[in-house]
C-alpha cells in the first residue's frame, strides 16, 4: 500500500492474462501447419522477419 491507503496494481503474470483472441470467423492455426514439421518457420511481416521456433518442451519462442 501506498502512504494514502492505496493500494498499487502489480501486473499479471503471463499466466493468468487472458489469452488474445483472434478475429471472428476464424478459426486458430495448428503450430504444425506453420511449422510443417520442423521446428522453426520464419515468418515475414510489415517488411520485418520474425522466426517462430518450437522448444523441447512444447512451447512456442517467436524472437525478430
């Protein structure tokens, strides 16, 4: 708490944020579609390369 009694908002851990939504109609793409059986694809956006790679324990990294 802060001095006059208030209390400050800490942020959410990435955990507990509600996961964005995609747009409607659309339905999600399978990480294997986009990797197609590898474990990394780059992905090229706004002019911007971006790799999406796969780690060993299931979870996705997309780095620039």
């Amino acid at each position: 708490m802060t001095s006059d009694g208030a209390s400050q908002r800490q942020p959410q851990p990435a955990a507990s944020r509600p996961a964005p939504r995609s747009e409607p109609g659309r339905p999600p793409v399978d990480s294997a579609t986009l990797l197609q059986g590898g474990r990394c694809v780059e992905i090229r956006h706004n002019g911007e390369v971006y790799r999406l790679q796969a780690t060993r324990l299931g979870k996705l990294i997309l780095t620039k």
